[in-house]
C-alpha cells in the first residue's frame, strides 16, 4: 500500500491519553497537525497544548469533526473501545489508516479504516488488517497474514508469514505467532510468548511455547491493552 502525496490534514483523535500522545507525534512527523481530543470523564490528559481543544466524549469529537472537515483517528489503547469509536465515526466522518514515516508498508497489503502503524512497524505484502488495527511500535506484521478488526500487535510483537489473528486480539510486547499459526478472537497473547500452534477463540496464552492460562479476565484484559 503506497503513500500518496498529501497536504496538511486536521485531525481529531478519539482517546487523549499515551496511546493518543503516540498516534499525534506520529500525525505531527507526517505534517499534519491534531485540533481536537477527546478522553472519558477523569482521564488524564496532559501533554495536550493550549491550541488542541479538549472533548467530553466521542459524539461531540465526531460533531467537532464533521463540522470542521477533520479526519478522526481512534487513539484508544483498549481494542473494544477503540473499535466502538471508530466504527461509529466512520458512519459520518473520514477514518483513513494512519501510517508512520518510517514504518514500512508493503504496496500489496490492505489496511482498514482506523487502522494506525506506529514508528519502524512493518506490514508485509499480501497481508490484510481490518479495521481500528494498532501495529505499535517496531512490530511486524509479515507477508500474508490476515489481521482481523480492532487487533492491537504491541511492541516489538511478530505475526510471521501466513498466520492469523482474530477480531480483538491483544499479541503482548515481543511476542512471536510463528508462520501459519491461527489466533482466534478476543484472545491475549502475553508478552514474550511464542506461539507454536493454534489458539482457540477467547484463550490467554502465555509462556515459550505458550500455553493456556485460566486467569481470563475481561476488565483485566482492558487494562493490559492501555498498558501495552
């Protein structure tokens, strides 16, 4: 998938904490620039200058947005409220992915709305994201993996070649899913695991070689996405 040319593009970004702070530097690297944030009651939001106007909630965002002319990014951590979000501005506004500089994008792969690419990830030719996709930092998605909706591949993360990775699925920080492998949905793929062979929907999976963990949690899983 190839970069086209593009002037200055405004955005508002769904989501005002770390992973938001991520998603502007790579917007600012790129030219463009952030006008508006929009974080849930009590969330932190420092960082943010005086020209970005805070939002209470995603409605007023995506109001702000299309009254604006403003593309709208989900900047959330978490992969169920990012894909809520983003799925309900993309019925009234524009949610292109967004793709770091240096991150390295196969011309042949497909990438979703509100799908973003984080510095030095890489996404391999014939691969296909879905939508609301983080591949963070210096993560890899190889040559003909299917990535579903709302995946998050941490940092440093690995989807070699042919595997697959379900809607909602956390792959951990440095993390291997070795070629051909299947991850279902709403899975979590711990951190530093390596994942040898195939993983049911919904497991969590830990270890080298990972293995099932029966401490699923869903709130818990929330709050390792953010972390991650």
């Amino acid at each position: 998938m190839s970069r086209p040319e593009r002037a200055q593009t405004c955005w508002v970004l769904l989501g005002a904490g770390g992973h938001a702070r991520s998603v502007a530097d790579v917007l600012d690297r790129l030219g463009d620039r952030v006008t508006a944030v929009a974080g849930a009651p009590g969330e932190a939001r420092e960082g943010w200058g005086p020209e970005v106007r805070q939002l209470d909630g995603d409605d007023q965002a995506v109001a702000y947005a299309a009254s604006t002319g403003a593309r709208v990014a989900g900047a959330f951590g978490a992969n169920r409220s990012r894909v809520r979000a983003t799925s309900r501005a993309m019925a009234a506004v524009s949610c292109p992915p967004v793709l770091a500089l240096t991150a390295t994008i196969a011309r042949s792969s497909r990438i979703g709305e509100g799908t973003v690419v984080l510095e030095h990830g890489h996404v391999g030719p014939q691969s296909r994201l879905g939508r609301a996709v983080i591949v963070n930092t210096a993560a890899v998605v190889e040559h003909d993996v299917v990535v579903g909706d709302g995946v998050h591949v941490a940092p440093g993360a690995v989807v070699l070649g042919g595997a697959s990775v379900g809607d909602l699925t956390l792959v951990g920080s440095g993390a291997r899913v070795l070629p051909g492998v299947r991850v279902g949905a709403g899975c979590v793929v711990a951190a530093g695991a390596v994942v040898i062979r195939d993983v049911p929907d919904g497991h969590r999976v830990a270890g080298v070689p990972a293995r099932s963990i029966d401490d699923h949690d869903d709130e818990q899983d929330e709050q390792t996405e953010e972390q991650q």
